[in-house]
C-alpha cells in the first residue's frame, strides 16, 4: 500500500504549521506498514496530477489566498479530472474558501474551484480560539484552533465536517468532509490532536485508490491524551 500527498505552496502558504498535518499522516501510515511519499510544488512548479492520492493546501494571508486561488484555477480541468479519479484534497484555514464557489478576500469576491456548494464573505467579527465540533461522520469530537474573519454559507446537501459546539460559532457548522474533500477554516495544526480524522483520510486515500480501506490499530495513546486535555481545558465532556 502507497499514498502519495502533493504539499501545494509552503514557500506562500505558511501560516498554519501544515507540515505538522503531513507529519500525522505519515506516521500513522508507516507505523501501519503503508508507504507514503510527501513532494512539495512551490507556486510555479507543474502538479502531477496523476502520481497524487492526496493534495494538501495550507494557510497563508489574505493575498496569498487571491494568489493561490488564481493559480488553482487555470488548472480547474486538472483539478475536476483528478477528483473524478478519486484524489482527495486536504484544504485547511485560509485555503478552505477556495474549494467553493466564491470567496470574499481584500474587499473583492474571487472565484472558486466549485468543488463545494458554498460561498465565503467577509465577517467584520474576528474569530479566534480554541474550537470543538462533533462530527457525525467519525462520531467523535474533533478540537482544533481558529483565526479568521469569514463567514461560510453552505448549499444543500452539503456534509459539513462538524457542528461547533465549543468556540465563536457555536450551533453552526463548520467545514466540509467528503469522500474527496476534508476542508476546514480549522488549523493548529488539526490532525495530531484529531487521529480518527487522520485516519478517515488514510483509509478514504487508500479506497479511492483501489486499495482495502480496512486501517490496523495502532496505538494512538499521546494523540488522544493531546485531544482529552482540550476537551478537559475547556470543560467539555
């Protein structure tokens, strides 16, 4: 078994400490026996597209987003064909809003890659702090950390990654999971404190790809822990 993941833009996107995310996929593959293969694409290096299982997107400023947006979009046949395939695409904190429809970033609306019916606008209220979601799809809580100023509008039939029952939004939904697509305004980073949403994305790379989805047990005691004390801290049962 192989996954390959593409780390798109860290020379812009690096704002989110997103190689703490690769390092949690990796580790939970190889203490598992699955190889997986990280390459790194700076903002004008050619994706292969068809050498990927997984695309990793990450968080940088305001500009940045309209930049990487841009970019991403000349490449939208590319981008549809590969989620056709079964790729999968991790976009977390300020590259979540490019996945959907439209995104509002320095006073302007953007186009998005419409992988999502939604749309993102501009909240003059800042959110930021410490975040729990119940998540229906991995019937766990998921914890992380926030830090933005938009505001998501979901279409119907959308499958939000979590309901906010801890942090600014609380009673509203946040971010996006799909068999192709883990999407949060979330980060911290999200994964090492989270080990079943880094492993419902190993399992969905590995079926997507042909591959038994079925994920040995390993042991997760320091991830939990990590994830217990937030839910501790923050009086959540």
């Amino acid at each position: 078994m192989e996954i390959k993941l593409a780390h798109l833009y860290p020379d812009i996107l690096n704002l989110s400490a997103d190689k703490g995310n690769i390092l949690a996929i990796r580790q939970r593959c190889e203490k598992r026996g699955i190889s997986f293969l990280t390459k790194t694409y700076g903002i004008d290096d050619e994706i292969d597209f068809e050498n990927t299982n997984i695309i990793l997107i990450g968080g940088g400023c305001e500009k940045d987003k309209i930049t990487v947006s841009k970019k991403l979009m000349e490449m939208k046949e590319k981008i549809d064909k590969y989620i056709a395939d079964g790729g999968l695409i991790i976009a977390v904190s300020s590259s979540y809003p490019i996945i959907g429809k439209e995104f509002e970033a320095e006073g302007e609306i953007h186009k998005g890659l419409s992988l999502v019916d939604m749309t993102t606008t501009y909240d003059r209220k800042r959110k930021t702090g410490n975040v729990v979601l119940k998540s229906h799809t991995l019937n766990h809580t998921i914890v992380a950390f926030e830090n933005h100023n938009d505001k998501t509008t979901f279409g119907e039939g959308v499958m939000p990654l979590g309901e906010v029952i801890y942090g600014a939004n609380k009673g509203q939904m946040e971010g996006v999971i799909t068999e192709n697509i883990v999407a949060t305004h979330l980060h911290g980073p999200i994964l090492p404190k989270n080990p079943l949403l880094t492993d419902y994305i190993i399992a969905q790379a590995l079926k997507n790809n042909g591959e038994s989805s079925e994920l040995t047990h390993i042991d997760s005691h320091f991830e939990e822990n990590a994830h217990n004390y937030i839910l501790k801290t923050l009086k959540i049962s």
